[in-house]
C-alpha cells in the first residue's frame, strides 16, 4: 500500500484545488493510503470525504510542529505533497521520511494551479482523466437537500460584497436596501426559479434589512450557515451567483451554472482555468454589475 501526504494548512476553496489530485491518485492507485495535514480553517471540512483516509491538523506554534514531526515520523511516505506551499508545511516536510516530494510554487502564476495539478498526477506515473474533476460525486448520495420546491439558484451574499469587510482596494459593488431587493425580485422573474440568498456565519446587515420587504415563497434566505450546509444548498442548485471563493468550487464540480464576480486586480484564471459551465464579470458598480448579471441568465 502506497502512502501520500497532502500538506493543505491553508483554506477550504486551496483544499478543494487538492481534492482533484486526490481523487486522481485514488483512481490510480486503489490501495493508495491518504493523510491531509489541515489547518483550524480547513478540519472539519476535510473530514467530511469519504475518499481520504487521515486528516491531521497543524497547530500554531514550534511546539506542535514538533508534535506533527513526531507523529508523523513513525510512517514512510512514497509521496509527500506541499500543495499549499507554505513554510511551516516546509519545515515539517524537510524532516520527514519520504521517498519523493512534489513541491507547488503557488507564487508563479504563468501556470494555472490545473496544470500544475496534472504535471504532479503524471509526475506520479498517473493518468489524468476529465473525471478527476468530479471530486464532489461521492457526496451526491449523501446529501440530498431540498426544500418545498424543486428548482432553485442560489444567490450567496457574504462579506466579498461589501469592502468594509474585504480587500478595500477592490471596485466597491455593495447595493443600498432597494437596489438589491429590485435585483433579487429581477433574477428571480428571469430564471422562474426559487431564490436561495445564503451567506456565511455572519450575516450582513442588508439582508436583515430586506427580510421583511422579500416575497418568501419566492425568495428566502438561509443565516449563519456552516460550510458544509452551504455545500448541501449548492449541491442542488441550477445555478450559483456569488463573488469568488469556496462555493466556486463546489459549483464547477458539479457542472452547476455559476457567475462568478471577480476584481480586474488579480489573476482569478490561475484558479478557474478548470472550470466548467462557468462565467465571469468584473466587479463595478451595483447597478452595472446587476445588469451584467442579468444578461448572463
């Protein structure tokens, strides 16, 4: 049996990059033996597939670095994979016994994270096949979330829109109360479908705001969700209109239609250059970007 270490102490949308190489390697090699080494950030989520083995988490701090050395010292590994690049994970590689080590420069951004993925499945002796990108499919019998209706899209609205919370330096496309209440109404006339707004554990003050003025049967809004609920709700959607980030992932594995807003400032085609059923607009403002949005439904 082979062994693999896949170091991911980063976050979840970085280990769901991973989980493509993951479900390659597990295609290869059936009798593969998989350990995660995550992060607070990451744990809880990476337990939740079926498909990898072990999950360690990497703590804060020299002493638990130690701890992770020493754990996991007492094993061979016939690979160890620094996906996230990161010099803690580094450091506890460099003691470890292994017999190759595949290192990822997350800096160099001529190469789509993709092609680095299939250059480490071929640097492996592997194959790599379009279904590797599925890497959702072992959750699908799993969850099945549904609600009084069986069509619907899911609009996530969560800190990415407004910059007070996020990178200020980003195009500001946060709406006032009526403009995202007419949007909502808008979107939900165009597609016919249901209107799921979600967000993350902490729920923006507008869509407190709008709750009483929204029609219910129409559209609803799902408050303080974990990731994992957040992932059963996308699971079954027909369509994901968020601001880029985990969910984006999750859409793409599922060939679910996304639109995906995105800031001219950085280079978001390093990230979804796999992506399918995908389409991306630049953030501006509100009243811009909803027209845009609507144009693509």
């Amino acid at each position: 049996m082979s062994k693999y270490l896949i170091f991911r102490t980063d976050r979840i949308g970085d280990f769901l990059l991973s989980c493509i190489l993951i479900k390659s390697i597990k295609r290869n090699d059936s009798n593969s033996h998989i350990t995660v080494l995550a992060s607070d950030k990451n744990y809880n989520y990476i337990n939740s597939f079926i498909y990898i083995d072990k999950v360690l988490i990497l703590k804060k701090g020299l002493i638990n670095k130690l701890k992770t050395i020493y754990v996991l010292r007492k094993f061979f590994f016939d690979f160890t994979v620094l996906h996230d690049g990161k010099n803690r994970s580094k450091l506890v590689n460099f003691f470890l016994k292994k017999k190759k080590c595949l290192y990822f420069n997350n800096k160099d951004i001529s190469v789509s994270h993709y092609e680095k993925i299939v250059k480490a499945v071929n640097d492996m002796g592997f194959d790599f096949k379009n279904h590797d990108l599925n890497i959702l499919d072992e959750k699908l019998i799993e969850y099945n979330y549904k609600e009084n209706y069986n069509d619907y899209a899911v609009f996530h609205y969560d800190e990415k829109w407004s910059n007070l919370n996020y990178i200020k330096n980003f195009v500001n496309i946060e709406p006032n109360k009526s403009e995202l209440i007419y949007f909502l109404n808008k979107i939900q006339e165009l597609t016919k479908l249901k209107i799921v707004i979600t967000t993350g554990v902490n729920t923006p003050k507008v869509l407190n705001n709008i709750s009483d003025s929204l029609n219910k049967k129409k559209i609803s809004i799902k408050k303080n969700l974990t990731f994992l609920e957040l992932e059963k709700i996308i699971i079954n959607s027909k369509l994901l209109i968020s601001c880029h980030g985990s969910v984006s992932h999750i859409a793409s594995a599922l060939n679910i239609k996304q639109i995906d807003i995105i800031d001219r400032s950085y280079h978001y085609n390093i990230w979804t250059k796999h992506f399918r059923n995908y389409n991306s607009i630049y953030r501006a403002n509100f009243k811009e970007l909803s027209d845009d949005i609507c144009k693509l439904l």
